[in-house]
C-alpha cells in the first residue's frame, strides 16, 4: 500500500477552525469523540499522526465531511494517479483511503479508492446522520457493511448501506481494494 500522507500542519489548521465555528471547547470536541483532550490538543497544534479512526471521530462531533480535513472542495478538472492521493491509514496500517474528490459546495458526496490487507477488519464507528456509503470492489475480496449485516463481494460486486452506524470492512484477499464514495444528506 502506498502512502501520501496529508500535511498534518492543514489539517491542524482546518480542526482547529472548525471546532472555533462550532464554539466548542478542545475539552468537550475531546469528551464527545471519546478520545483524550490532549490528543485534540495536539492535532489542532499539528503534532502527531492521526488515524482514520481519530479524524472521523472528530468530523462526527463537528458535523463535517471527513473530506473538509484533507483537501478544500474546488471545481476543477483532476486527475489522481494511482499512489498520489491524499491518504489516511487506519491505527492497524491494515487499511488506508485516499482521497480522490471531496464534495463540492452544494454537493454531498466524496469519493476515496480503499486499498486494504487481510489482518484486523477495519471497524469504523457511526458517521454524521444520513451518511450512507456505495462502495464497488475494484480487486480482490472483502467482507463489508453495517455490523452483524455484512455481506462477502468481490470485484465487480457493489453495495450500498447506511454509515450511520458502525460498519466493517475486512479484507479476504491480498491487494484488496475499492472505490468507496460517502454521500452526505
């Protein structure tokens, strides 16, 4: 798996104003995403690595897409290649996504491409209300959705399913990855 890592010092900045906006304190973001203050502290001061699982937690508390973090919506036309995304990996390196297009104003969706390798499933906690995942699997195989409704696929295989509650996704095969697009209402 390849990893282009976002600057942290962006998404120092963008934690940090988006939890101004709320007007919430570092203490109470911390309490709601159940995760110690002085990790918060330390990202909104752009020290550390933070997890896929860290992030979401965060952007569930302040009600944004994951997507606001790593990259500003823009109308362009882009191409990412493969291994040059802006990718985040999960706290057991099993599992990253990179970021291939955040939502634009007035839209609400975001696309990520999922490389993932068997080991630990990667559990992801409820996102915001509403948020539902379309996910097709591009190469090999993985076991996925809503916890205790998981379903196998394989590549060609698509699903769809409410992420607003927690959801697995576990690979069965080497060099498995996925396209995986949240849509926000």
């Amino acid at each position: 798996m390849s990893a282009n890592h976002p600057p942290i010092a962006e998404i120092a900045a963008k934690l940090k104003s988006e939890r101004q906006k709320t007007g919430l304190s570092i203490a109470e973001v911390a309490r709601r995403a159940n995760i110690a203050k002085s990790t918060l502290s330390l990202l909104e001061n752009g020290s550390g690595n933070p997890s896929i699982e860290t992030l979401w937690a965060i952007c569930v508390v302040l009600d944004i897409p994951f997507s606001r973090l790593l990259q500003e919506p823009k109308q362009v036309t882009k191409v990412v290649r493969y291994g040059e995304g802006m990718t985040v990996v999960s706290q057991g390196e099993n599992y990253q996504a990179t970021l291939l297009a955040a939502c634009p104003p007035n839209v609400s969706r975001d696309i990520y491409q999922v490389e993932a390798r068997p080991g630990q499933p990667h559990i992801s906690a409820a996102h915001n209300i509403g948020v539902v995942e379309h996910v097709l699997i591009t190469r090999g195989k993985a076991r996925l959705g809503p916890i205790g409704e998981e379903y196998e696929l394989k590549q060609g295989d698509y699903m769809v399913y409410a992420a607003d509650q927690p959801h697995i996704f576990e690979a069965l095969e080497e060099e498995t990855s996925a396209m995986l697009v949240s849509e926000y209402h």
